[in-house]
C-alpha cells in the first residue's frame, strides 16, 4: 500500500540538543512539505520541497532545517535555535501544487 | 503568509442534523480549496476539493460551495452521524509561495447522538 511514514510517533529531546523527524513516502509523489501543529493555530508551513534537491522556506523556518536529496524522503531537523520546539509535527507529500496532500500520521515532540 | 479565516471553531450538533463550516481567503488568485478531517492523534485526511472554476461539489453527504467573488468557501455535512466527529481543516495556496497551502485554524465538530 502507498504512503507516508513519520517516524518516531513520540520523540523526547533535551534543551541544547538538535533531533531530526523522518518523513518517507512511496507515493511517487515530487512534492513535500513539513507543518507544525500547535493548539488553537491550525498548522503552519516550516519547509516545502518541490522536486529533490530543491527546497523553500515557509512562514515559520526559523530554527529547522531539512534536507531533499531522495525523492522519497524529506526529514526535518528541529535544531536547538527553536526557543519553543514542544509541537505535534505532521510531513505531508502531493503531486505538486493545487492537488491534495496525503498527511503521514505525525511526530509529537516533547522538549524535556 | 496567514490568508484563511475559518468560522466557527466549534461547533456542536445532533445527530441528523446539518453542519456548516465557512472560510475566507485573501487572494483572489487562490484556485483550489480543499477540506481535511482529522481525528484525534491522526493527520489530517482529505475528505473534498473544489476548483475555481466551479461554484459546488457533492460527494455523499458531504459538499462544498464556493463564491469567488466574495472569497469565501464552505463545507456542508448533511445527516451528521457521531462519527463526524473531529477537526476539520480548509486551506488555499500560500499568498507568498503559490504553491504550498494555507490551513485555517479548524473547527471542531462534535456530533451528539
């Protein structure tokens, strides 16, 4: 069965340190894209990657980073610049724009 | 940037009963609106999309209508059952990118038998 994978489903991370989301799909889809959930705030853009090897910053990029080197895959980085990082992440991919994303089933990143 | 408004954010029915969710957009290029469901601890899924260049959709009990000139779009839920129950997204493409979307903030529908 196609889809989108997102792992780990719970990820604990201490204050200082870096920790990557992993987002995979086998849809062939070219495009994907990260958002963060926050309550009450719906979801807001981190990154979007286009096609491999290209990618564009969204409303909130600050303190991410990703990375697009296989098209099935697009992890994410929450680095230790991202003051307030505790969030429900969710990776999404389409065929490319003005079509429907397939949502993976999300990360839930607890600062500690 | 921000560009969808989304009304109400929750919302309470019984069971049988008809719900209505409205979204605003911004930008008057915005060409494809669709709307997500999603349940608790689940991402959002796609349940109806419309295009500009038409003014309603139908599938089942669900439908969404969209005016252009007045930019705004709405999910209809017809004969809500509990299993409606959940968050419901709409989004427009990104103002700045054109190609991502926006999301509004959601409505919370809860269905009572």
């Amino acid at each position: 069965d196609g889809g989108i994978t997102q792992s780990p489903k719970y990820l604990f991370r201490k204050e200082g340190q870096n920790v990557t989301l992993s987002c995979e799909q086998n849809l062939n889809h070219d495009a994907m894209y990260w958002y963060r959930q926050d309550p009450g705030q719906g979801l807001r853009l981190i990154y979007y990657s286009q096609i491999v090897n290209d990618f564009q910053k969204g409303d909130i990029a600050e303190g991410y980073s990703v990375s697009r080197e296989k098209k099935e895959s697009f992890p994410l980085t929450v680095t230790s610049a991202q003051k307030n990082p505790t969030a429900f992440y969710l990776c999404a991919s389409s065929v490319g724009a003005g079509y429907g994303y397939t949502f993976g089933s999300g990360t839930r990143l607890t600062v500690v | 940037g921000e560009n969808v408004e989304q009304h109400p954010s929750t919302l309470s029915v019984q069971e049988g009963d008809s719900a209505v969710i409205k979204c605003t957009y911004s930008d008057s290029a915005s060409n494809y609106f669709p709307w997500y469901k999603q349940e608790l601890g689940k991402g959002p899924q796609l349940i109806i999309d419309i295009r500009s260049n038409v003014g309603e959709k139908k599938d089942q009990r669900i439908a969404v209508t969209l005016n252009k000139t007045a930019k705004h779009f709405s999910l209809h839920i017809t004969e809500t059952q509990p299993e409606d129950s959940a968050v419901y997204f709409c989004a427009a493409p990104n103002s700045n990118s054109g190609y991502a979307l926006n999301f509004g903030k959601g409505t919370s529908l809860l269905v009572t038998p």
